[in-house]
C-alpha cells in the first residue's frame, strides 16, 4: 500500500534531482586536488536547493526549524573556525555520531507518532515498509553514533589507541547482527508493532548501540583512516533509510552517495593495506596482535643522532629528496615550514617530491590536506604505488613524523599487528633522515620502527616544526 501522502509537486521533484546532480559533480570534484574546490561549491549549492525546497514542502512550523537550522549552523560554524586541523579526525568522527543520532531520533519519532509521517494505512497501522525502514534506519543509524563515538574517543586520546580485544567478540559480533536482522523481520510483520507498541524497535536499538561499539574497539590506531571512511559510509546509509521515512527524495539521493561513495573508499583503502574489506565489517581486523604489538615503547638500541645543520648540509648536496609527512608533522603544524624547506632545495637544484601513504594520518587525505593548506604544488605529491619504487635511486628520505607507514616490519613480523600493510620504502634510500619527538615512544599502532637504527638513518630529535624552521635556517645560510 501506497503512503498515505500528497503527491511531491513537479517543481521539486525537479530541484531534489538537480541536487542530486550537483552532489554526484560535488564527489567529482572532490577525487582530485585541482578540482576539490569546486567540488566543495557544487556540494554546497547542491544541499541549499535541497533544504530550501524542503522548507518550502513544509512550511507548517518554519520559524521552530530554522531557529534550529540557526542553532546547529551557529555552533558548527564556531567549531569550524575554532578547530585545528590536527583534530579534524576526531571532529569527523564526532560529526557521524551526530548523523546516526539523527537517525535514531527520526526513526523513534516516527515510531510513536506515525500519522504525522503519513506512513500509516487506512485502519491507522504503520505499513509494513514503513516498519522495515524504520528498524533498519534506527539500527544503522545506532551503531554509527556509538561507534562514532568510540573513534572520537580513540583519536582524541580519551582511550587507548591500542585494540580492547572482547573474548569470542567475533562470536559476539554475529549473534547481535543476526540478533537485530530477525527483530527486524518481526518488527515489520507484527501486529502489536503495526499499532506502535511493543519492545521490539526498543530492543533492536539497544542491540544496536552494542555492537556500534563492540565493532569499533578491536580496531587499533593504526588502522583508524578506514573506520572513519566506514563510519562516513554507515551514516550515508542511516540517512537515506530515513529518507525513504521521511519520503525525502533528497536526503535518499544524498545518503546513498555518501554511503556508497564510502564504502567505495574503505573498500580502496583496504586494498592499499592489504587487509580484507569483510575483516573491517566485521570489526577488529589487524587486531590480534602479538608481542610487536604489545610493547607500547621503543626498545633501547643504538642510534645515529643528527642536528639541523647537519641535515640541511645532506640535503642540500643531494639531487633527489623524497619527503615522508605523517602524524607528527599535523600535531606541529609544520607543514608551512616543510613547503619552504622544500622550495629553498629546489632552488638548490634539489628534486623534492613528497610520498603519501593512504592511512597517513587519522583520516583519509589527513596529509594531502594539509600539504594543500601549505600550498605544496600538487604535482610534487605522490600517493604510494606511485612513488614506492623511487626511494631505492633516490639521495634522501625525509621523514617527518612517520612511523608506521614507514615499518619494515610489516613485511617481516607476522605478529606485527601491522603486519600485511605496504609501507614506504623508506630504508632503501641512500640516507634517511627521521624526524621525531623522542626516541622514548613508539607510533600510534604500538610498534617500534628497525629503521631508526639502521645504518644509514640519521635521527632529528625534536619537535618537528622546529626542526624543520632550524633546516631552513641552515639551508639560508649554507651553500655547495
């Protein structure tokens, strides 16, 4: 049977399909750096003609909903400008978990007042459709806003990066999804929920609330890029099952985009890091880690330390410096001294080429980001596959504030529990030059990095912008 509605007029039914345009030009334009900017705008203009025609669909109660559109839009303009990039992984995370609630609280409003969704038949019953939305939508919409919160808690340092390893969470896992896809099935068919009573949609989002956690804490740091675009991906699909809720063609249009246009990418990463898409679902993957993965701070090894000078003498006598950004370089925010670092070597005659790794970072393009701001050519940054087979004919490797992208153990160490991920050849370069804070802590993943005592490594031990701004001071001072 057929919602119990008004048909949507022409017009905008017209406007919502230019939206969904405009959103599908938005994640065009957002798959290269030259074109992110206008990717941005199409995105912008596209989600304006969606609220305002759905504004204009429902007029009843507008001063209340944009009071609350002035409200929202005020804070998230204040968190906007006040935030750092080095938290903008965490404010992402913390941005989904504020989608899935809205998931769960349309989806529980629509429960208790279905006649004002129009998703009721003629003896006042909510469709069985309607159910079946509804219980997904809330359920979807659940485990991505407790599991969000996990990830905002991992990457904001609130809990520990390292995996919380439930016993038989695998088992745990499966029996509460297939727990909340039966109540589900129930919920759509049974009478007393037809009459928007009983437990079931209750239990179902309790369920739901478990397992967005229990999936997300197995999964250690290191491996947290892929859970944000996960998380992005559930939140899509929580949107657009309440779409089909709402009867909003705009919001299904555009939850479908981010919810495939995610999966698409974790399903990218994953292949960059050799690990399996289905592992990441399931939750936990990488997790299981032996003693590499347990130390929790470097081993205490001889090493070759180096000073700033001695760095801006190596550099600039070399013909090709290939430079490694990663965590530590965000925190310091040296990414404007790098650029100029980088501009005075090639003003020395100096090929300066910059290496990306997918999961640099806490989020997908943390680093790409970030070289962007500083304004780095976009011709001189390289993703992995790229630029990996370069480090063996190249002079330099500057790496700066990277550690496990850079870890040849995940090549060697099968209880490493990065172990399976391709890194950045960074050992094969005639001389490594690793910046980083102390010698007395170990990457996000747990894991000391053999490269720091190898032979033709030469450690930076200090925080990363000044080391960087003393490089440049030595490259304006020095010459051949």
């Amino acid at each position: 049977m057929e919602h119990a509605v008004a048909a949507t007029p022409a017009w905008a039914v017209l406007a919502y399909l230019v939206a969904g345009v405009l959103f599908i030009l938005a994640l065009r334009g957002l798959s290269s750096p030259e074109s992110s900017q206008a990717g941005n705008r199409n995105g912008m203009i596209g989600m304006l003609i969606a609220v305002g025609t759905t504004l204009a669909l429902h007029p009843t109660g507008l001063p209340l909903i944009i009071g609350a559109i002035a409200i929202g839009g005020g804070i998230g303009w204040v968190i906007a400008q006040r935030i750092q990039m080095t938290a903008m992984p965490e404010l992402v995370a913390g941005f989904h978990s504020l989608v899935g609630m809205a998931a769960v609280l349309v989806g529980c409003a629509a429960y208790l007042n279905p006649a004002s969704f129009g998703i009721v038949d003629s003896a006042g019953a909510i469709l069985g459709v309607s159910r079946v939305e509804m219980g997904l939508g809330v359920a979807i919409g659940a485990i991505t806003f407790s599991g969000s919160i996990i990830a905002f808690l991992k990457l904001s340092g609130r809990m520990s990066g390292s995996p919380i390893l439930l016993p038989g969470r695998h088992v745990l896992n499966l029996g509460v999804l297939v727990g909340i896809l039966v109540l589900t099935g129930i919920f759509a068919t049974d009478a007393t929920a037809a009459a928007g009573q009983g437990p079931l949609l209750w239990i179902i989002l309790a369920l739901s609330f478990i397992i967005g956690v229990t999936l997300i804490i197995p999964i250690g740091g290191a491996d947290m890029p892929v859970v944000i675009s996960m998380l992005n991906s559930y939140s899509g699909w929580a949107a657009a099952a309440m779409g089909f809720t709402l009867q909003n063609t705009a919001m299904i249009i555009t939850g479908a985009l981010v919810g495939s246009s995610g999966a698409i990418l974790s399903y990218i990463m994953c292949r960059a890091m050799n690990r399996s898409f289905i592992s990441v679902i399931a939750g936990g993957f990488g997790a299981d880690a032996g003693p590499a993965g347990e130390k929790g701070a470097a081993i205490q090894k001889s090493y070759k330390a180096g000073s700033a000078d001695d760095a801006a003498f190596i550099m600039q006598n070399a013909e090709s410096v290939i430079i490694v950004p990663g965590y530590g370089m965000a925190v310091s925010q040296a990414q404007h001294a790098l650029r100029e670092m980088g501009d005075l070597l090639k003003k020395e005659g100096v090929s300066v080429k910059y290496a990306i790794h997918p999961v640099a970072g806490r989020m997908p393009g943390h680093m790409n980001v970030l070289l962007a701001e500083a304004n780095v050519p976009y011709d001189e940054v390289f993703e992995l596959e790229d630029i990996n087979s370069e480090f063996g004919q190249c002079d330099v490797a500057f790496v700066i504030g990277a550690n496990d992208v850079t870890n040849p153990l995940a090549k060697t160490d099968k209880s490493s529990p990065i172990y399976g991920m391709p890194i950045l050849d960074v050992e094969k370069a005639k001389t490594v030059l690793f910046v980083k804070r102390s010698m007395g802590g170990v990457g996000y993943a747990g894991v000391d990095n053999p490269v720091f005592y190898a032979d033709n490594t030469m450690m930076l031990l200090a925080d990363a912008k000044k080391m960087v701004e003393n490089i440049v001071k030595g490259l304006n001072g020095g010459g051949h």
